[in-house]
C-alpha cells in the first residue's frame, strides 16, 4: 500500500506500506519527490529543459538545411553557348571599328595626298599615298582606295620622270582593278616615255576594249603604231649588224666576210633569206 502526506504546499512525500505478505524484517521505503509551480501531471517544463529542447530543435533545423544545400543540385550560372556568342559578338564589333577607323584614316591621308599633288608637291604626295595604302591594306573593302592610291602614285613618278617607277605602281593598280582605264592610261604613257611602243599599244587597246568610245586612246595608238614599226625596225638593223660582226670576225678567218652573203627580204612574210655570192 502506498501512502501519501502533504508535508507542504511545493513538496509531496510517498511511503510505501509493506503488504502483509512481505517480510517483516524489511525496512518501508520512502520515496521524495519535488515538484515546483506545480504537478508534473501539467506539462509544464524547467528553464533548463526548454533551453535543451530548443537548441536541439535549431540544431536540427540547421542539419535539415544544410543536407538541403548538399542535395540541391548545381545550377549553371551561365549558358556556355550565349557566352561565346557574345564574346564572338563583342570581337566583331571590335574589328569592325578597326576597320572603319583605319578606312577613315586612309581616306584622309589620300586626300592630304590630293591636295600636295595639286600643290605640285609631288614626293611629298607620294609619301601621304604611301601611308593611305598603309592604313588600308589590311581590308578587302578598300580593293578600290588602294588601287586608286597606287594609280596617284604613278601619276606622281610620271611628274618626276621616274617612269619605270611609274610602271611598277600603274601595275600594281591594274591587278587590283583590271578594268581602271586610268591606270592603263598612265601605265601606257610610261612605257611611251621609255620607247616602249608595244607595251604602250597593248595597254592603248586594252582601253579602246573597256571603253570603246575612248577617242584619246584611238589617237595615241594611230600615233604610235608607225613608231612602233619603226623601232621594230631598227631593231632589226641592230640585230643584223651584230650578226654581220660576229660573222666577219669568223669568216675573216677563212679569207671571207659576210657581204659575200645576200640578204633578200620576202615581201610577204618580212623574213630574210641569205645566197652566197664573189
């Protein structure tokens, strides 16, 4: 049997009766328990025991936080693809400034190049074409400006009676534009001013080819075709008279010389045959 004594308002006292069955040499058990702001019944916990609940309780919190994070699978900050399009993108627009600005730059050297021509300031407009062909070369956009720029040049060798330079520059232009009859017509003056006729006649024709109109070109060739003829043979001539040289300093050897040699000129094929004569 148990009995129950209030001793006082906070603290209860149980005693264990013995059964009657039990030995009689056993001592009664007391058994003291305190419960304070009431019966333990209520629910109500200590200040120590709610404190280790709720750090327990964050603890947890924490934990179901931090396997959330470890779980979570990564996410890519960026497309891989977007990014390299717009780098490609942003080196576009980088070389595509370079190139205007580097057309925009050659433009004005040619044009500082124009106006020293017109000044008659000739090597000084070389040099301004010079850093316009400079600035361009880089660029198939500016096939053109350099083929003009290099037409000027000649035209600036020309004035200053370099025409094998001048030549060199006029052809330059031609391989970039085929068709620059401006460039012909300089490369054709050139080779008139060297004598040669023929190189001149052939760039002439060209020109009467791409403009057929050209009453110019028509003029210079009239011109120079009975020059060219001419030349020819006088050349001829030349060659001959070397031949004939050659040939008395071996025939003098044998007591002959080449005027025992006929040379007679077919009419029709402007070839020569030779006959032996005393």
């Amino acid at each position: 049997m148990v009995l129950i004594e209030s001793e006082s308002d906070d603290e209860i006292s149980v005693t264990e009766v013995p059964n009657p069955s039990a030995s009689s040499s056993s001592p009664p058990k007391t058994t003291d328990a305190k419960i304070v702001g009431g019966d333990d019944s209520d629910g109500f916990e200590t200040a120590s025991e709610r404190g280790v609940s709720e750090y327990e309780e964050d603890e947890e919190e924490g934990d179901r936080k931090q396997d959330a994070v470890e779980n979570q699978e990564p996410q890519p900050s960026d497309n891989p693809e977007k990014k390299e399009d717009q780098v490609e993108a942003l080196l576009l627009l980088v070389l595509l400034f370079k190139k205007e600005k580097a057309l925009e730059d050659a433009n004005e050297a040619k044009k500082e190049g124009n106006k020293l021509f017109g000044d008659g300031l000739y090597e000084d407009a070389l040099s301004k074409y010079e850093l316009a062909l400079h600035f361009a070369q880089e660029f198939p956009e500016s096939v053109d400006l350099r083929s003009i720029c290099h037409s000027n040049r000649a035209i600036c060798y020309l004035k200053l009676g370099k025409y094998a330079e001048a030549i060199k520059e006029s052809t330059k232009a031609i391989e970039l534009n085929p068709s620059y009859t401006k460039a012909l017509v300089r490369r054709a003056e050139a080779h008139e001013k060297l004598e040669h006729f023929e190189d001149a006649l052939t760039d002439l024709k060209k020109i009467l080819e791409l403009d057929p109109s050209n009453g110019q070109a028509r003029k210079s060739i009239r011109r120079l075709e009975p020059l060219a003829a001419e030349k020819q043979e006088k050349m001829k001539e030349e060659a001959i008279a070397k031949l004939k040289e050659m040939g008395n300093s071996i025939l003098g050897k044998f007591g002959m010389s080449v005027d025992n040699f006929k040379a007679v000129k077919d009419p029709n094929t402007g070839s020569y045959s030779f006959s032996f004569q005393n």
